[in-house]
C-alpha cells in the first residue's frame, strides 16, 4: 500500500508506481518523490554507515516489514523500514506536557534497586512494520534489569483500523522524545531506552544493540516502600521530575479486521495507561507518597526523568500488594 498526501499528482504516482514497488510510503508532491528516489538509490547502494535520524534522513537500521515514510528512505535498509509520521507534529500534540493528569496507581513492595533500563516501545496496531518489533520487545519482559513500557499510538488511525489502545497523549509523549533527542520525526515502531537512544529494535540482535547503546551509570538510587518511593543521590543544580506511570500488565491479544493488519493476532502486555508527575528531586534524600491507583489490577513504575523528553535517571517497578 502507498500513501501520499494531499498534492501529490497522478502523473508524479505513475512515474514512482514505474520507478518503485517499495509501499507504505508516505510522500508529499513531487519533491517527495524526487527524495524517495534520491534515497532509494542509497538504500540500493547498501550503504550501512549514512544514517543521521532527523526529518530528511529516518531512522535506524531495519529488517522487519511493511513501512510508511514521510520521508526518504535511509540508505542502511536492507528490507521494508519504519512507518514514519508527518514530519510535523498536529497542533493537538504540541502541548508542553505529554503526561496525563490523574491515574493513581496501586500501592508497592520493598526494592533497593530498580531496573537499570527503561524501555519504552512507541506502536500502532496499524502498523504491519511493529510486530517484529513488539514480539522482540515482549520477550524481554520477564528480565529484572529491564523495565518495558509500550505506547499505542494514534496517528496512523487513518490507514483503516484504530488502535484499540491508541491515545494521542502517547503521540505527545513519543514526539517530546524525538525533540529531546534532537529529531524532526517520529515513526514507528520506535523503541527508547532510557530517555537517551532510540531505534527501531525489530529484531533480538537489533533490539539488545539499541539496549546497550542506553547504558549508562546510575547515581540515583530509587526504593519502593509501603505507598511511598524514596529517592537517594547527590545534591543537583537543577531539578527532576518523579512520575508514577501505571500500565496493563496482562498480556492481551487483538486481531484487526482492517487495515495493514488485517487478521493478524497482536500481542500487547505492559500497555502504558496513565503518566503522572507526583514530585520534584533535587539531589540528597527525598520520599514522595505514591497515590492509590483509580483502577485496581494496574501495575505501576516509578521513573525519575530530567524533562519531558529527557533523560530516566532512576527506575523502579511498583507491583501490586494485593
């Protein structure tokens, strides 16, 4: 399937159709077409080291399937690539905050340490190019040292079926990350870690590199006590914020009728419900009450991140007490 935008001109998709039969493309006129091919001449040429992630050149290496551009492709793809978004974001979802207000999350456990990664999947269950990517990702959630996050997200709603989990805060959220990590696109699927690298994670191999890249040393330390979180570390200049972030825990499986997925079975598990701020950290020794969760059976996770967007500091998973 190819998608083009309002003014692209038949004669100009007759002369891609003839050039090309790559689909989930998403271009605008004929500049769009002339940096398709620009790209797809790269891509050709098996370049695997001329990739720079920003509106004009899309994102990581990939080997997964179908994808939609808003650009050209990059030239280290081997296979289809990422679905990419408009290379602006809709005015709806260029507010200051992506993080939702209200959504308490159950009570917690003792832990003294937290995972050493966050990482989060942005997906859309109108994507064909994000169940490689997902199943990858799911496979790791059973590992201690790794806290996984998956957000549905909602702008590819118009290419047939609207994610049953989609919610635009999430497209709010994944586009603070792309101007944090000083991007002018978002895409799916897109996997962060740590709030400080990003990739498409579509395979093991591709995904354990794009964990590796994200680590790095912690001097925060982040416990979990009865209803509360205490944060420990030296003195900063400047502050950080503390979010609660509950999410689905059960695995659930949906089966699109339409669209790029039509018929196929999806998995989700740890489906992000609410991100909510509840303090600030300065350095030294801080505990912050969690609030009691609105939704009983909701997991919950404490994060410690420097701005929307910006870098996780600390983590620690909040499971259910009762």
């Amino acid at each position: 399937m190819v998608f083009l935008l309002a003014g692209a001109g038949k004669a100009a998709y007759s002369a891609y159709k003839k050039k090309q039969d790559k689909p989930g493309m998403q271009q605008g006129g004929q500049q769009g077409y002339d940096q398709y091919n620009q790209g797809n001449d790269q891509y050709n040429q098996g370049n695997q080291n001329n990739y720079q992630s920003n509106c004009s050149n899309p994102p990581p290496q990939s080997h997964f399937n179908q994808p939609q551009y808003a650009t050209p492709p990059p030239s280290n793809y081997s296979s289809p690539r990422p679905h990419f978004a408009p290379s602006q974001p809709p005015q709806e979802y260029r507010s200051s905050s992506p993080y939702a207000a209200g959504g308490s999350q159950p009570p917690s456990y003792p832990s003294s340490s937290g995972p050493s990664t966050v990482l989060e999947l942005f997906q859309s269950q109108g994507c064909s190019s994000c169940p490689p990517a997902n199943d990858a990702v799911l496979a790791l959630i059973s590992n201690p040292d790794i806290l996984v996050l998956t957000y549905d997200v909602t702008y590819w709603d118009h290419l047939g079926w609207k994610d049953t989990f989609g919610d635009k805060q999430w497209d709010s959220r994944q586009w603070e990350y792309a101007r944090g990590l000083g991007k002018g696109n978002v895409y799916t699927p897109q996997v962060i870690v740590n709030g400080m690298v990003d990739g498409v994670g579509n395979s093991p191999r591709n995904l354990q590199s794009i964990v590796s890249q994200g680590q790095v040393p912690r001097n925060i330390q982040v416990s979990v006590q009865y209803k509360s979180v205490t944060i420990n570390g030296p003195g900063r200049d400047d502050v950080v914020g503390v979010f609660v972030i509950a999410y689905d825990a059960n695995r659930q499986q949906v089966v699109p009728n339409s669209g790029e997925n039509k018929r196929a079975n999806l998995a989700h598990q740890n489906i992000v419900k609410s991100v909510t701020k509840i303090g600030d950290y300065q350095g030294g020794s801080k505990t912050i009450d969690i609030p009691k969760a609105e939704n009983w059976g909701l997991q919950q996770a404490i994060i410690i991140q420097e701005r929307p967007g910006g870098p996780i500091l600390g983590a620690a998973r909040v499971p259910l007490q009762y």
